[in-house]
C-alpha cells in the first residue's frame, strides 16, 4: 500500500549522471568530492574538499523506491532527505532504529549512512550500520553493485552493505540504502537527576539496566544524569513507581537537541572531541590541559570533549583503554581528525581502497592522509 | 603428495606437540565432513594448535608452502564450510576453549572462538546477563563458527544476528599476522572490517578472540503456541503481529510434517493435527509481556487461530521451544537423511513460496517438512531423502536448487543464516552478477592474495558460473513468472 503513496512527483533518478560523471572524472583524472545535504560537510579531514577537483552531488538522487510497514524494511534514493523518511515511518506508527543527527534538515539517507552516526539510543537499538540490509552503490570504476539485499536475514556473500557505512564516500557512491525500520515506542519519558560523578552515573545506569527497566538513551553533564525510557504506554506511564524520589521528569525535546547538537555545550564554537570507548575506565578528562567541558552519551561510551588539547596527550589517554579520539568540529591544525590505524588495518585499508576505487577518484584523503 | 605431506609433518612437529597432529587415516576421519554430511573427503592433515603463535606460525609455514588452510569450530555447518580438500590443513579451534573476561558495566564477555555457544550464556548467567543469539545447534556449535558463518537463532528477531551482538575481534591472517579489528567502543576508527569479517565462512582470516555483547536476563518470558488449520493464515498472522508494532523476541513456524516429527521426539505438547503451529515468545517486564501477550492473543485468535496456548511458567515455556530447537533431529529420525535448505524472503510471499515448495515437492516425489523463522523470513525446508537408493541425492539437491531460485525470485536470498559454502556456490552465479562476484573476489585478494583460505568455498569463480550455466535472476529472465514480485 505504501509502496505506492510514498512515490513522490518530485523524485528523480540521477544514476545514469552519477556514472557519467564518475566516467568523466576517470578520463580526465580528476576527484570528486561527494556531497549530500551537506549537513556534515565540517566532518571528516579539512584539507578533503581542496583537493577535489568538482563536486558530486547527490541530493537531487531522490524517492523511496519501497516500503513495506509489515516488512519492516524501505528502500530510498540516496538523496532522500532523512525528515522525508522520518515522516513516512511516523505515519505508520514506526521509525528509524538509529535515529540519525541532522545536523540540518537537508540531511540525506546516503549520508547519513557514508557518515555512520548513530543518535543517542545507539546502546539500545543499534547503530546505522546495524540497520542497513542492503546497498546499492556506483564504485571508482563507474560500475553499479548491489550488495546485501532486501530481508532481515542475508549471508550471501561477504557483508559488504555494512562495510560501507562509515566509510565517508572515500570507497564509492552510495546510491541506494535498503534499511530495517522498527514500530515506534508508543510512549517516551525523560527523568533528570543529579549525580555527584560520571562514575555513579555509569554505575546508575548499569544498575537500572540490571532491573531490566526499559532504559532507551543516556546523557551525563554538568552533575546531572538525564534517562529516557521507551516502551508500551502501560508501562511507561506509571514508571515513576519503579524510581527514587531524586528523578524529576523532564522534556522529551531534551533528546532531539542532543541529538542534532542544539544543547548549548554544542553551540560554543570551541574544538569539540568526539570519544568512543568502554565505560569502566577512571580516565579523567577534566585533568587534560585546555579541558573545557564534557558530555557523555550511550551509558557512558561515547563522550564528547571541548576544549584545545594536546592532540597527542589526549590519543595517549584514550589508547589505553583502546578506545578512539576524533576531532570532530572546528579542527585546531590536528594530524590525526580520526584515530590512528594499526600498521596491518591501516595496510588492509589502504588495499580495500585501491579495490573499490583504483583511480582514486572519490572524496581523497577524507579519513587519513594515506588514501 | 606423500612427500610434501611428511615434508609438512616434520616442519608442524616443530610447532605444535605431537598429540596436536592428527594424520592417520582413522585419526582424520570424524573431520570428513561437518553438518553437510553429503559430502565427504578427508583432509591431509589435522592440526590442532593450542596457542595464538603456534597459529601464527602454522599460517607461516602454510603461506610459504602454498598449502590450503580450512578453519573448523564444532563442525556443525550446514554448507559444507569446514569441508577439507585432500591437499589441506584442516585447522581445529577446538582447544581455544576459555571465556577470559566477563565485563559487567560494559556488559561484555571476551571469548575464545572454540567456546560454545551455550557456554557463553552458562558462565554469564551469575551476572544476570546472557549472549542472545541462540542458533538450535547451540550446545556444540562454536562462537568462532557463529561469527564466521554470522550465525542467527530463534531469537535474533528482536536481538539481532551474530554480527549485531559482537563488538571487537582479533583474527590471524594468511601471513601469521594477528590484528584487532574494533575497539572498547561502539563504533571503531575507519572501516567497519567488523562487518566484513563477519560472515566470511573462514575465507579472510582465522577468529582467534571474540568480544561478544551481553544483555540482561529478562525478568519475564511468555510463549503463546498457536495452532492453524492452514498455512497461509499462520502466515498471516505472523504479519499481523508486526503490523501492530509488536516485535516478539521470537515467532517462529512448523508445518504439519515438521510438528509431527517434533512432538514424536520431544513430546511438547504441540497439535499434530494442525497445518501449522506458531511460537511466540515475548520477553521483558512482567506488565511489558503481560500486556504484550494479551495484544498477541487477540491477534492470533483474530487471525483464525484453532487453538492457543500460553506458557504458564518458565519449564512450559522452555518445553514449548524443545520441539522447534530439536525439529532437526526429530526430523532426522523419520526419515534416513535430510537436505536443510535456508532462503529468506520477504514474508508477504510465504503462502506462495510454500504452495510452489509443496508443488515441487509432488513434482520430485520427496517430502517436506517445514520448519521457519517466520518473523524474520528465514524459511528451512527439510527435504525428506534416502542417500542409498540410486539418484535421490542428485534429485534432493535439485529441488534444493529450485527452492533457492524461487527465493530469489521473489526478491529474498538464497542464505539467511547458514552460509553458502560449498552447497549454494552454483547459486551465488543467479544472485549475484559477474561484476559483483568479480567484487568479491578481489576483496579476497586483499586478504589472501594466494587463495589459501578456505579456497573453492562461499565465493564461486566466473568460470565455476559459467560451466553451472546459471543466469543473474535479476535481469528480468525470472523462472516463476506467475509470483508477484517487486
Ligand atoms: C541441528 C542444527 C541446527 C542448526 N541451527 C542453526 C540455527 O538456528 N541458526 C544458524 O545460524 N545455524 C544453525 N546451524 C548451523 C551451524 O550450527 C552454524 O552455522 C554454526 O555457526 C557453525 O558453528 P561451528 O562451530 O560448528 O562451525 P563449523 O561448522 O566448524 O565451521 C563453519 C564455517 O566457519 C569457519 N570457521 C569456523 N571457525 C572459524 C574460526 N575460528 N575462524 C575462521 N573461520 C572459522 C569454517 O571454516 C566454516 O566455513 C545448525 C546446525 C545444526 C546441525
């Protein structure tokens, strides 16, 4: 049924031109810096865009193809905006497990899966790269490949659908994402209490997830910890029975603008880390020269950090406990925007690259310098 | 070929202890063949290391010596994954057995690939938690096979495949190198090789560490066992339930054949005199599953339901499920040998996808049971064969052919959780075009440009597709032209 009323007047097909100009750029030895809704164009190495010589872009390459709502599965062009999908899914009672940033609302599908980030329930519901059952996408060769597919359940071949997310348009066009939808949550609340350290934070959060209360997203700030529960109305709506006196409800909206960057940590104009690593670890950021402020997600795995560090300083930090550090916004002259690889993932990288794209024709030097 | 075979004998001796060398023909014989018991053939050798640089050093020699290499976990494939060639090592993860850190904060447990399954839920249960994909060959198939294979399970409608639950690995490659793919975090620096490496039937690189994700015990569990007088409406109502936004941690079906064969083995109580059974199970707070079990009794009853049963408690429950979980072996006792296949297709087509299975089935004069994972598509058929009488096997595997081109056809795949192995090689020719195999191949290459890994399994050569004569289904040469498609 939906499969018909999604189809938008205004959807258009842009492959024929996508392999065109990949073709042209091939001949000419030019590269192409890809572009969605460019909501994400701070994100990723700044000396990118400079060495591209034109610009694909994909916004234009637009319309969801399918969705089937008993499925739980839709398939859209690239260049659909996310609020377009987002209105779809709400109009069947369901939605995006990954609940992706938008930074603006240009915000497209193939970006948001070449950029792999994930919105504030990551810990609960999955990543993007969880989500994605399939892709289409145009390689450096202009060939168009389909890898992946359509059902929940798929291990034909090597799963290279979610290889690709996350990979920054430096391996190929994405040009067509097939994703697994969910129903949405028929209730949502937010509680806010305050919290004397980021370890009883953590320690909170992990003691209502072993009474299996239906936690759904995190945040720890400023001595505060703010929970999300989501679930049937049932039991939501009473579930302040099952919590101390200390919680005070508080907006839903808290989470779209942590999602999407709207909280004032996020508008001061000052460097801002991205961290990803375990939650156990008694690392303490705020002894790191230049430390400004920090705001901790995904029940204490990722944190973002403000302030002008020592590059080095906080890598050394964050290496020992195997996590990663990535300069995420307003990059201070850094060397590194993303962790470093190891010697070997670095050497598969710098071959996986030369496979998909041999003329090295897309986003150059987006992640690291090598490639 | 003796030559190189005690040449390579001598060389792994000074690498692993005698008792870790198996080469006598007796000694190679229980690693002929894994699940696929179809086939058969005997390794040249038999390694069983039991430290990292022992395997390191193996993958050396073997590299050097342009000798094939073939992991194997349990055995319990069932795409002839682990099949040895006659000129290969066969390389056992058999005695990396130990869980080496369990994590409760991060909710995490490090393990060793040759670990069972089931073990993993075993040693995390003390801390309330659980590793939730559950395959049925759970009690003996290894965790190192379940991310090779990217291994599912009853369960993994609402808790997703092995891929979703793992978080870090560390892999051995063709040159002896060890490297750690992902770290403590959620997402990991540059390319997701997690994703990659998952799934990859043993073809990239030996699993030598696993960080699997652990989630709590759910307080509460309830399984509704809903008998159908037909098929087609059981399937509708497996749409039904997620239409109205439910995702059971389970749903599952079994056709009349399949029901039979598992009440005759496990006595769980199921109707034999249904068409067809569902399974659902739903889990979480007490007040979540109870509302949630009402909301699907309505369904299931409105759905034509002839009779439904609720778990009363948790030994009910767990016997509901011991019937679909030993639905293999129950089938295995009623008839000498089974073919399991394993399409997934979108649901909306089960009803027609079964009449043509059922319609084969008259055709090819062999049986079916059915046994699925309905909420997530994935169908099992088991062919009911004899290997001794001349010719069934070959018209077994050629109903099992024509079942996977019906799953493709109607936009599925031909392996939702199984893998392709040997078994479904032919049919990677009619899923996948020659650029993209061609693809696959030379992802291959970055890892093991020689070919050593697990050579001949999962990815066919163009060559191997062109003497199959199999034709990409996609363009438009469909082979059920009466099925609806999109
Ligand atoms: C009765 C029965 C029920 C089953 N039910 C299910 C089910 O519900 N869901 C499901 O998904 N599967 C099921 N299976 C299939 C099988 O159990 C799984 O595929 C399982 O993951 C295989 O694990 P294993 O340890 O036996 O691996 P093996 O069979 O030994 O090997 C499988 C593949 O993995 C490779 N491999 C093994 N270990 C490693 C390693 N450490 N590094 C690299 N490669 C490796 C092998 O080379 C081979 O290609 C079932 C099988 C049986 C017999």
């Amino acid at each position: 049924m939906n499969n018909i009323n999604s189809i938008n007047t205004n959807d258009k097909d842009c492959t024929e031109e996508f392999v065109e100009q990949i073709q042209a750029a091939i001949t000419h030895k030019h590269c192409l810096q890809i572009i969605g809704g460019n909501s994400k164009g701070f994100y990723g190495r700044p000396d990118s865009p400079a060495r591209c010589d034109s610009i694909l872009n994909v916004s234009s390459h637009t319309g969801i193809l399918y969705y089937e709502p008993s499925e739980l599965v839709l398939r859209a062009r690239a260049g659909t905006p996310i609020a377009e999908i987002n209105h779809l899914l709400a109009k069947n009672r369901q939605c995006l497990s990954f609940n992706p940033p938008c930074y603006s609302k240009h915000t497209t599908l193939g970006g948001v899966v070449a950029s792999g980030l994930t919105g504030p329930n990551r810990p609960y519901w999955g990543s993007v790269r969880d989500a994605v059952l399939g892709l289409q996408i145009i390689n450096g060769e202009a060939n168009v490949l389909n890898f992946g597919g359509q059902v929940i359940k798929n291990v034909a071949g090597y799963d290279l659908s979610r290889f690709l997310v996350g990979s920054l348009g430096t391996l190929g066009l994405i040009n067509e994402v097939t994703v697994k939808v969910i129903p949405q949550n028929e209730l949502t609340r937010s509680f806010v209490s305050e919290s004397a350290n980021t370890l009883d934070s953590i320690k909170c959060i992990s003691q209502l997830k072993y009474r299996s209360l239906p936690l759904s997203a995190s945040c720890i700030h400023n001595n505060f910890l703010t929970i999300q529960f989501s679930g049937p109305e049932k039991l939501i709506s009473n579930i302040e029975s099952k919590l101390d006196n200390r919680w005070q409800e508080t907006d839903n909206h808290f989470w779209s603008d942590l999602r999407d960057h709207k909280l004032e940590f996020f508008k001061k104009t000052k460097s801002l880390w991205r961290l990803n690593l375990s939650a156990t670890d008694e690392l303490n950021f705020s002894s790191l020269k230049h430390y400004q402020s920090e705001l901790i997600e995904w029940d204490g795995r990722l944190r973002w950090l403000t302030g002008n560090f020592d590059e080095s300083e906080l890598r050394q930090l964050v290496n020992k406990v195997q996590g990663q550090a990535c300069s995420f916004r307003n990059q201070n002259s850094v060397n590194f925007v993303f962790q470093p690889l190891s010697p070997e993932i670095k050497h598969l990288s710098t071959q996986i690259k030369q496979t998909f794209d041999p003329h090295g024709v897309f986003n150059p030097n987006k992640m690291y310098s090598d490639w | 070929m003796e030559s190189s075979k005690s040449k390579l004998i001598t060389e792994l001796r000074l690498i692993v202890p005698s008792q870790c060398l198996l080469f006598e023909e007796e000694q190679l014989a229980p690693y002929e063949c894994d699940g696929l018991s179809a086939y058969r053939q005997l390794p040249m050798l038999v390694v069983l290391p039991e430290t990292i640089e022992q395997i390191q050093a193996i993958m050396k020699l073997c590299s050097q010596q342009n000798v094939p290499v073939i992991a194997r976990g349990a055995g319990t494939g069932l795409s002839g994954g682990a099949l040895p060639r006659p000129d290969s090592i066969l390389l056992s993860l058999a005695k990396f057995n130990k869980i080496k850190k369990i994590d409760r904060i991060n909710q995490i447990a490090v393990v060793e690939p040759g670990v069972r399954n089931i073990s993993i839920s075993e040693a995390a249960k003390e801390h309330n938690l659980y590793y939730a994909p559950d395959p049925s060959s759970q009690i003996a198939c290894t965790i190192g096979g379940n991310v090779a294979e990217n291994a599912g399970g009853v369960h993994c409608l609402k808790y997703g495949l092995t891929v979703h639950n793992i978080s870090s690995l560390k892999i051995i490659n063709i040159e002896g190198e060890l490297i750690s793919i992902g770290d403590s975090g959620l997402d990991s620096a540059g390319y997701d090789f997690l994703a990659l490496l998952t799934g990859s039937e043993g073809l990239l690189g030996i699993i030598i560490e696993i960080t699997v994700k652990l989630l709590v015990i759910p307080p509460k569990a309830t399984v509704l066992l809903a008998a159908f007088n037909s098929i087609e409406k059981a399937g509708a109502a497996v749409a039904n339930i997620i239409a109205a936004g439910i995702i059971p941690a389970g749903l599952e079906m079994m056709d009349q054949n399949a029901v039979r064969a598992a009440e005759a083995f496990a006595h769980a109580g199921y109707p034999t005199d249904a068409q067809a059974i569902l399974l659902c199970e739903l889990d979480g707070l007490a007040e979540e599953v109870d509302a949630l079990t009402d909301k699907s009794y309505k369904i299931l009853m409105a759905a034509d339901a002839v009779d439904i049963k609720i778990s009363r408690n948790d030994e009910e429950r767990l016997i509901f499920w011991k019937g679909r979980k030993a639905a293999f072996p129950a089938v295995g006792r009623i008839t000498p040998d089974y073919y399991c296949m394993d399409g997934t297709i979108p649901r909306k087509h089960l009803a027609k996808v079964l009449k043509e299975i059922s319609r084969l089935s008259d055709e090819y004069g062999l049986a079916v049971a059915n046994v699925f994972h309905a909420g997530d598509g994935n169908l099992h058929p088991l062919i009911l064969y004899d290997a001794n009488k001349p010719g069934e096997l070959e018209r077994t595997e050629e109903f099992g052919g024509k079942i996977l081109e019906l799953c493709i056809s109607v936009g599925g795949t031909i392996t939702g959780e199984h893998g392709v192995g040997i078994e479904k090689i032919d049919h990677m020719c009619i899923q996948f075009s020659k650029d993209e195999l061609e693809f696959f191949r030379k992802i291959k290459q970055v890892f093991d440009p020689n070919t050593l890994l697990n050579p001949g399994k999962a990815i066919p050569t163009l060559s191997r597709c062109a003497e199959f004569g199999a034709m990409h289904v996609h363009s438009g040469d469909e082979k059920f032209p009466e099925l609806e498609r999109f």
